[in-house]
C-alpha cells in the first residue's frame, strides 16, 4: 500500500506552473497579485538605480565646472535658467532670485540672502520628491506582499483539508498537492517582498545621501553669495 501511494505521488506534477493550475480560483489571483506586484517593484528597482546614478554623474559634472574659477554669471549663462540636471536646478534658482533681488541702480533688495536661500530649499524640495518617488511602491510590497502570500496559504490550507474530507484519505497523493499549491503563494510572498525591503533601504539611503549634496552645495552657494552681499 504504501508503494503504491509512493508511486501515486510520483506521478504528480509538481511544477510552478502545474501547481497554479491546480489552485483554486482564489489562490491563483493572489500568485497573479503577487507575481505583477513582483514585477512592478522590480521596474522601479531598475528605473531607480539607473535616475540614481545619472544623478550622481551629473552632480559630479557640475561640481567639477562650479568650482573651475568660472564667473558665476558666466557659468549660469552656460546652462540657463531652465536646466535638465538637478545640481543645475538648484544653481539656476540661486541665481535667478540673486538678479532679482537687484534694483535697476545697482543696490540690493532687502532680504535678499533669504530670498536667495529659500528659492534654493523650494528646488532641492522638488527634487527630493522626485528621487523619492516610486519608493513607497517598494514599502508596500515589502510590508504586505508576506501577509498576501500566507492569505492564499490559509485559503489553499483550507481546500487541502477538504478534499480531504471528501475523498475520506489522508494518504500521500491526495495531501501533497494541495499543500504544496498553498505554500506556492507563501513562497511567491517572499519572493516580492524581500527583494522590495532590501532595495528600499538601500535606494532610500542612496537618495538621502544625493540629497544632503545638492543641500551642501546650496550652503556653500548661499555662503559665495553672503559674501557678495556684505561687500
């Protein structure tokens, strides 16, 4: 008898593929949820990494031109008042609100410095919301894409138990199946979500740390223009 249950065993597919087939309506739409939600975060993972690098790169560029000894007004001209980069960005609004402040005589307008340094902080806001957009995609996967997985556990858990019931046997090749079918959506859970977790803290330190530069540039920019202000 139990050779024979062995054998039966043998001759299931225990395949991904077949295991989903096998699964119940409701299971399969949480693989399938699970699965896009992989995939999604996934997208974002690669997008990111690639806008992040590009940001780094055209940081450095402009970090190598701003401290050349190139007039400032020479250097803004060069990349006007509307750039692509965001080290750029942050410049071209320093120095917009810089010939603003000035009276057609010559002299300054009062309040200039925190004109100067606010236009900067709305520009570095604009960015941080851009490097940071897309993450909590990442979050929500890491955080819900387990509790997901073990759902569709539970339900294909419950289905094993009943078939059970119902075919009264409690033999290898009627449990095996269903068991496997509902661990399937656990392991899909954690497929999406570790994957997620991990890069959300390393993105979101990347994107911190990209932040913090443009901020340092912005001080040491308002210091320049400090300076011009007092002589």
């Amino acid at each position: 008898m139990e050779t024979e249950t062995l054998a039966m065993a043998q001759e299931i597919d225990f395949s991904i593929l077949a295991l989903f087939l096998r699964a119940t309506l409701t299971v399969k739409l949480v693989m399938v949820i699970l699965v896009i939600a992989s995939f999604w975060s996934w997208s974002t993972i690669i997008q990111k990494l690639i806008a992040f690098r590009a940001a780094r790169a055209e940081a450095a560029v402009f970090d190598r031109a701003f401290w050349s000894g190139e007039p400032l007004d020479e250097l803004f001209e060069k990349i006007g008042p509307t750039p692509e980069g965001a080290s750029e960005k942050v410049f071209a609004a320093g120095m917009i609100e810089w010939r603003r402040s000035h009276r057609q005589d010559g002299g300054l307008i009062a309040g200039a410095q925190a004109r100067i340094d606010r236009s900067m902080d709305v520009a570095i806001a604009k960015e941080s919301e851009r490097l940071n957009s897309g993450l909590s995609l990442l979050a929500t996967v890491g955080s819900t894409a387990p509790f997901i997985g073990l759902f569709g556990t539970v339900i294909g858990i419950m289905n094993a138990f009943v078939e059970i019931a119902q075919e009264q046997n409690t033999n290898l090749a009627v449990v095996a199946p269903g068991i496997a079918e509902a661990l399937l959506a656990t392991g899909l859970g954690l497929l999406a979500a570790i994957p997620a977790v991990i890069f959300y803290n390393k993105l979101s330190a990347d994107a911190d740390h990209i932040i913090s530069g443009y901020e340092a540039f912005a001080d040491e920019f308002a210091t320049i223009l400090s300076r011009q202000l007092d002589s």
